[in-house]
C-alpha cells in the first residue's frame, strides 16, 4: 500500500483572530489541496483543523504520513492525549483540555489510519510545510475580508 503524505499548517492573524486551514495531500503522484478558515479562532485550532480536514478527505483506509510544524498537534496526538482521556479529558493539573472537540474528533479520525507523525521545522523551505502555510494563509484573508465585510 502506498502512502498519503500530507502537510498541514494553521494561521491566525491575532490569537484569537481570524484564521486559516492548510493541507497538502500527495499519492502516487496526485496532489490536493485544501483550505479553509474561521472568522474568530485561535492559531493552535487551526492547526488541529488542517490536520482533521485531510484525513476527512481521505476516502479509504491509508497508510499516512503527516507532517506538521506544530509540536501541539505532534505532542498531543502522540503523548497527551492518552493521559487526557484516562483523566477524563483534564489535563495534569485537572483543568479542562484546551480544544477537547477537536482533540477527540481527531483522535476518532486517526484510528482510521496507520499514521505516522512528522514534526518540521516551520518555514525552513520544505516545500510542503511552505505550501500548507500557503494555504493556510489563503484561508486568513478569506476570514479576513468576511469580517471587514460584515464591519462595513
């Protein structure tokens, strides 16, 4: 089986603030895109988003490679989130953990997969990571003109 590669990136212009969604889907030498925003969010949202709107568009079982530039997204997934849900989803300090939807529709999602997690560093000229930021940034100033629209 070969596998979907897939980069993702989130953006917020302020935090919270209007934000945007990117994911770069590559197989067998096929390439999607993907974007979108909020008109109010946070930069760490938006990064769990990319992630969950890719493996939503997958239409089978795959074998995945993510890639992200998030050590958020990489570190919960792989690490926290197993404490968070034997705590009830609290985290260590019995607080509530930030972003609980997102976590568990992802954690859902990724049972799906056999996926491995990939951390890059951000803006570093990975083509990839640079082209989800790409996107990513198209979905900011989507958001972006709908909220000065709805200003006027």
């Amino acid at each position: 089986m070969k596998t979907v590669v897939i980069y993702t990136d989130g953006a917020c212009k302020g935090n919270p603030g209007p934000g945007g969604w990117g994911a770069l889907l590559e197989y067998d030498g096929r390439r999607k895109e993907l974007f979108g925003g909020e008109p109010h969010t946070t930069n760490n949202r938006m990064e769990l988003v990319a992630v969950i709107r890719a493996l939503e568009a997958l239409k089978r079982e795959s074998d995945v490679a993510i890639y992200t530039d998030s050590q958020y997204v990489k570190n919960g997934i792989e690490a926290w989130i197993h404490a968070w849900k034997r705590n009830g989803w609290k985290t260590s300090d019995k607080k509530p953990v930030k972003n609980e939807d997102l976590w568990r529709e992802l954690d859902e999602l990724a049972t799906r997969h056999r996926i491995s997690w990939h951390w890059v560093r951000g803006h570093d000229d990975n083509p990839g990571n640079e082209r989800a930021d790409e996107l990513a940034n198209q979905g900011v100033i989507m958001e972006s003109a709908v909220v000065n629209a709805t200003r006027s």
